[in-house]
C-alpha cells in the first residue's frame, strides 16, 4: 500500500446541536482514488467540508501529509494542498470563466504558475478555453462542474475533494466528468469523492467508505466487497 | 421651447456636478453593501471624520484640500481595515442586528468624539477655488468646485474599477461577494478580504469628505445627512455596479436641483427622496442593478 495522505482519526462533527458524524476513521493513501458513499444525509459531505476546513470536529485528528489540519481554516486548508469542489459546483457567476480560474490560484505560491495552470486546464475541458470571457453563470450545468473542477486545479493540490459532482447532470456528462477525474488522478492527485452513486463509485475508485446515519459502516477495495454487505451497509439494514 | 430648454441649461448643468458628487458620497456605501453585506450606518460620519482629518492637516501644513488627500487617504484606509477586522468581522454571520449596531454605535463615537475635539463650531475647507466660477459660453457659469468634485468622483470610480476588473485583490473582492463559502475554498481569507474592502471603502469616504468640506460647510453632526444621501444613491444606482452607483448620484443631483428650480428651494430635498421612493415602488433592486 502506498502512502498515507490524509488520515481521519475518530472524529466527531457537529452541525449546531446535530451530531452528524461519529466516530469516523478514514484513510487515503497518495495517488488514489478513494470515494465515501451513502444516501442523502448520511453525513459523507460533513465529513467532507470538515476535511476542507469549513467544519470543526469536536474531537479527534485530521492529518494530511503528516501534519495536523483540524482546526485551519478552509483557506489555510487550500496552502496546505487540499482543495475542493463543492457540493452544486458554486461558481462566481458575476465573475467570467477566465476569473473564476484566476480566483482558484490566489495563493501566492499558485500564482507564480497561473498561466501553466490556466493552459492544463483549458487542455484538460477545452470547452472552458471556447467560453473563457463569458460570465460563468451562462455556462450549462455539465460545463460549470467543469469548470468547478478546473477552478479547484488552479492551485496545483495533491488532493481534491469531490462533493457529489454528479448532481443534477446527464448520464452522459457524468461519465465524461469522471474521465477527466480519472485522468486528474493519472497526473498522480489524490482523490477523495463523495457519491450517491454506488455502481458509478465501486467503477471508478480504488477505495471505497460506506456511510449511514453519520457512521462509516464498511470499507474496503471495491472487487472485494459483496453486493450483499453493501447494500446492508448502504440501507443500514 | 427653445427658451424653456436653455433655462433649462443651468440646474441640469448643477444637478449633474452635484450628483458626481452625491456618486462619491454612495460608492464606499456601495461596495460594503454589495461584498460585506453590511449596511455601514457610520459611512456619513466617517466621511465627516475625513473632513476634519483633512482640516487638521490643513492647519499643520498650509496645503490646498485636495493635496491634503495624499495623508487623509491613506489614514481613513488604516481606519476603515482596523474597523473591519478588529469590530465589524467579530459579528458578521450573527444575523442582520449585530453588524448594524456595531456600526451604529461606531457613528454615535465618531460624532462625539468631533464634537469634543472640534467643537460643533461650523467649518469649511476653504480653498481659492470654492469661490471661482467658470464661465461656459454666455450666460452659464459653472462653479470651480462642483467641476472639481464631478470629475474627482468619475476619476475615483473608474480607478476603482478598473482595480476591481484588473487585479488579483480585485477579482478575489468580487469573488468573495458572489460566495463567501466558495472564496474560502479557492485559498482566500475573506475576514481580511473584507477588511480591505473596508479600507477601499473609507479611501473613496476621505475623497467625498474633503471634497464635501470644500463645497459645503460642516459640523461634527454632518454626517447622517450624507448617510441619507448614501442611502439614496445605492438604492436608485442598485448593488454591485460601480457605475449604477455613480449614475445613481447623477439622478439623485438632477431631480433635487430641478425640484428645487420648479418648486422653490424648499423642495429641493424633498424631490430627491420623491425619485427615490419612486424606484423603491417600481424597482426596488436599483435602477443599474447587476445579476
């Protein structure tokens, strides 16, 4: 097994007074392509932004590369090398596709190689470069996850978190946005997704974290698992 | 009708230079409504400040009020970012009372303490050009100051967006005021984000100060009128345009001074809050709203 990138070590999250992760382990090892998976409010996106810096666990680690993250802040998150797009892609719709990128490298250390960026990105969704001075609201919904993507690649992460990409889009659109997430991946960024999709997850990662009610119930490489145990895990049942 | 529109020419002339100046009083206004979604109540009195803080340095080295911008600029900057960061960020995302209190009692403080410092004797930032007039064609004489105060307030609003358009702070502002969340992703700290807003801000408040304390006559209880004014110009220019704002300030300057041609002097204010009730009845997001 390669590396371990980001660890979660028994942490407990809270929305207000809500407990909406408990106890929640997790492990991604460099290069991979790991996806948590579970229905709506199984707790895998609060994982997720607590990850990103946007949420505070209670109570354990989070540790990436070594080094402790609980308790930065998203944007000090963002130097470390974590990115993330986020759930219903959240563009900056007054801000035009070229911006929007501009924005996604405002670390210092990300603007020196703006340009290089830029021009990986364009090659990896060439339809950003066609639309790059409209305003990233006229943009449809496939080409704003794209965008979305493209945005979290500007700073050059070595991991990116994924938050349900496959929202709202058409059956074809998703299986090109998770080619280009395949092909990040190949360059050697870390992965980690959130799904709803379990068929789709189980194809396209190399490590799989089922959630129900805020808890991780299984965990394991996906020929590995029975049909049987995930859908236990999934349901709860 | 020919005649009519040449006597005409006078007030539209005043009432587009005044509302230049009414876009300068709006833009700092503006831009926190629009990135900080916060409603500065203390925007008037800490332009006020910048008025004072120009007539002191005016005292101290004996400079024409507009040179004096070189320091008030700088300083109303350094005020506006200590405020945000230190005050106004600490009760952000509690609700829409906190932030207005804090800013509200921010402009009971500012009041007092001029009025403690400078007595609430009248003042002016007295220049050679606030009494020249420049005559235009025959019988149009147009006053040096209000000429000075339109193009300082077109001058100002076309530096700024051209930051706003060209820069990385400048993008990374706007960003910030489409999606706070979404910007925090991206590797931006908006806490201090809004804190330069804020200093941008307060460095187009010291420009209307100075320039309101050349035109007009001021006391350390000046500052919520020009608060009104504010209000005016954001509401009828809408949010997040530069250029609404100033457009904003053209039509507020227009329907008070052409009030006050028609209806008498007494009107002239009245007229103006009649515009503005108008746009609130019939586009309440601004007249140059964008997105």
């Amino acid at each position: 097994m390669a590396n371990s990138l980001l660890r979660v070590q028994k942490i407990d999250v809270f929305y207000h007074d809500f407990h909406a992760v408990w106890d929640a382990s997790l492990e991604v090892e460099e290069a991979l392509v790991v996806s948590i998976i579970g229905a709506n409010g199984a707790g895998k996106s609060t994982l997720l932004n607590t990850i990103a810096g946007v949420l505070r666990p209670s109570n354990g680690t989070i540790e990436f590369a070594g080094k402790k993250i609980n308790g930065l802040m998203p944007y000090q998150a963002v130097q470390e090398g974590i990115s993330m797009v986020p759930e219903g892609r959240r563009m900056f719709p007054r801000l035009t596709v070229l911006e929007n990128l501009e924005v996604g490298c405002y670390t210092p250390k990300a603007r020196k190689r703006k340009d290089e960026a830029i021009r990986r990105t364009y090659e990896l969704f060439p339809i950003l470069e066609e639309r790059k001075n409209q305003l990233s609201i006229t943009l449809s919904g496939g080409e704003q996850q794209m965008l979305a993507i493209g945005r979290a690649l500007m700073c050059e992460p070595r991991l990116i978190l994924f938050d349900e990409i496959s929202l709202g889009l058409a059956p074809l659109v998703i299986k090109n946005i998770y080619q280009r997430v395949k092909l990040i991946n190949s360059e050697g960024i870390t992965a980690l997704l959130v799904e709803q999709d379990i068929q789709r997850s189980l194809k396209s990662s190399h490590k799989v974290y089922i959630m129900q009610s805020g808890r991780i119930r299984l965990e394991g490489k996906p020929g590995e698992l029975s049909q049987e145990d995930i859908r236990k895990a999934y349901f709860g049942l | 009708m020919l005649s009519f529109l040449s006597e005409l020419k006078v007030p539209i002339t005043n009432g587009l230079l005044l509302g230049g100046l009414y876009g300068i009083i709006g833009i700092g206004m503006s831009m926190i409504f629009g990135i900080v979604r916060l409603v500065n109540l203390a925007h008037g009195d800490l332009i006020i400040l910048a008025s004072y803080l120009s007539l002191v340095t005016m005292t101290l080295f004996p400079v024409s009020p507009l040179l004096t911008l070189i320091v008030v600029i700088p300083a109303m900057c350094v005020i506006g970012f200590i405020v945000q960061y230190y005050l106004l960020n600490r009760v952000l995302g509690k609700g829409m009372n906190p932030p207005l209190l804090v800013a509200f009692g921010l402009s009971i403080i500012v009041q007092n303490l001029l009025l403690l410092i400078f007595t609430p004797d009248a003042r002016t930032l007295l220049t050679s050009i606030s009494v020249k007039t420049l005559p235009i064609g025959s019988f149009l004489n147009i006053p040096v100051v209000y000429l000075v105060d339109f193009i300082g307030s077109i001058v100002t609003i076309a530096l700024l967006s051209r930051f706003f358009n060209r820069t990385y702070l400048g993008k990374a502002i706007r960003a910030a005021s489409d999606d706070e969340g979404a910007a925090q992703l991206m590797g931006i700290n908006t806490k201090s984000i809004y804190a330069i807003a804020m200093g941008l801000a307060m460095g187009t408040a010291a420009i209307a100060g100075v320039l309101v304390g050349m035109t007009f006559t001021f006391y350390p209880h000046t500052g919520p009128e020009y608060l009104i004014m504010a209000f005016g110009v954001v509401i009828v220019g809408g949010l997040g345009s530069l250029l609404g704002t100033f457009l904003g300030g053209l039509i507020l300057g227009l329907a008070q001074i052409l009030g006050a041609h028609f209806l008498g002097p007494g009107f002239q204010l009245l007229s103006g809050y009649l515009i503005l009730l108008i746009v609130l009845t019939f586009k309440p997001t601004g007249l140059f709203a964008k997105g």
